[in-house]
C-alpha cells in the first residue's frame, strides 16, 4: 500500500503552528478545513504567507466548508447557492497548491417530509457539477459519509454509478449511522478504487468522539485489510484537539498498524 499520512486543522490551533508541529512528527500534509479561523474570506489573502509556510515535504488537502452548505436540498435556489460557493473554496483549494478536497454528503431539510429519492437526485446534479468544476483545477475530489437521515456510506455505490466522484470513508461518522463493519469492509473490497481518502476518526461507541487512531475500538487494521496491496491514497487522523502531543500519537499509531499489513 501507498499511504501518504496526515493531520486536520482545529479551530484553536494557529495554522503557523499547525504547519511547524505537522512537520515536526514528518506527515506528508495537512487537512485543512475552511470554517471558523480558516474560512474562505480569511484564508484567501493568506495565500502567500501560507505557501511560504509549507514546503516540498508537506503538501495539503482541503476540506470544503460544510455548516449550512446543503448541497442535497431539494429547492433549487439553496442548492445552487450551495453550489457556487463550494466552487469558490475549490478555487481557493486550487490557489493554496491542494490537489484534494472533500465535501459532505447531506441536506437539512426534514426527513419526515421529503423522500430520499428527492434528495439523492439532487446530491447527484450537485456532484456532477463540482466534479467538473473541480477537473478545471486539477483537484480530485471526494464525497464524505456524515450522519443524515437520508445519505449514508451504503449509498455511494450508487454515487459512484451517477458520477465519477470518489469518496472519503468517515470511521468515526460510519459508526454514528450504525454500519456494520462487515458492511464496511465489503464496500472497501468493491470500490477500492473510489475510496480515495479516510477520516481515521476513532471511537469507542456508536458517537463522533473524534479520538487520535487506536485510543477507540475501531478495527482500523481489518478495514485496510479490505484494500488491495497496491492501494494508494491517503489517510488523515482526525481527532479534535489542540494538544498536539494527543494527534502525534494517532499517527504514530497509525504507522503501527500499517506496518502489521
């Protein structure tokens, strides 16, 4: 296998600091996520300071903006709102020097009210919309598995089909849904080739605890297991911290357990 490692933004932590720290333990990039500090209209007049930050041994995956970007929503208005600014932060992305984003896969809209079919036809039109737009710039981009009522992971072969996205597999929110592991590895064994990206978010139940990599009961190592030996993607640790000694851990973990495959 062929995994390059890295680490996700918090809020708290000074992108300055993020960058040196991420360096410091030798991951090969940083996944920044455009909310909160990091948000479109800031980050975009940072964009030289932050090329001056990074360098050749550190590269960056961008996670598009997801709190209120509904890009499920049946009303057209909404979606293509939704739309146009992703399209935005995915110029931004291509400015920044990133060849990778990820976006949510949801909608807000009530599930007692709208069937899944709606929304899924409307997921769809706003995929292959920003599958395009993304190719323009270079950046591959991937749909991640969130908790909703109307999308989850069991529903990506079917975005796969109506779409040449590929996907980031969220441990962390696959277990919030319930998804079995079974169910997951059979996914992987199938559509290796799609599922470009993971969110190793850990847990110790059926919540999005966001915990560094072996400090849940994730079985991480069976899941890489499913990949075929000459899998090639990336894996960012995803825990929610600002102690960074915390997330140096998950990783360190994380090559212990490639290193049993």
């Amino acid at each position: 296998m062929y995994v390059d490692i890295g680490v996700a933004s918090y809020p708290d932590l000074p992108l300055s600091e993020l960058i040196q720290r991420s360096r410091d333990i030798k991951v090969d990039f940083i996944e920044v996520v455009l909310e909160g500090e990091y948000h479109r209209e800031t980050l975009v007049n940072r964009v030289t300071e932050i090329d001056q930050l990074l360098d050749d041994k550190l590269d960056l995956i961008i996670h598009l903006p997801f709190g209120g970007i509904d890009t499920g929503s049946p009303f057209d208005h909404v979606r293509s709102g939704a739309v146009q600014e992703l399209k935005a932060n995915i110029q931004l992305a291509s400015k920044l020097g990133a060849k990778k984003a990820v976006f949510h896969a949801e909608t807000y809209v009530h599930p007692a009210v709208w069937e899944k079919q709606t929304v899924v036809s409307s997921l769809i039109d706003s995929i292959r919309e920003l599958v395009d737009f993304a190719s323009e710039y270079n950046i591959e981009l991937g749909i991640e598995n969130v908790p909703n009522p109307f999308i989850d992971i069991t529903d990506f072969p079917k975005l796969f089909e109506e779409s040449s996205v590929n996907a980031t597999l969220d441990t962390g929110h696959s277990r919030v849904n319930q998804i079995s592991h079974i169910t997951l590895t059979k996914l992987l064994e199938t559509h290796s080739d799609r599922f470009t990206h993971f969110h190793l978010n850990d847990t110790r139940s059926t919540s999005d605890d966001h915990l560094p990599v072996g400090m849940g009961t994730t079985d991480f190592v069976s899941l890489f297991q499913s990949l075929p030996d000459d899998w090639a993607g990336s894996m960012t640790v995803e825990a929610i911290t600002t102690d960074f000694e915390y997330m140096a851990k998950g990783v360190e973990n994380l090559r212990d357990q490639l290193a049993m495959l």
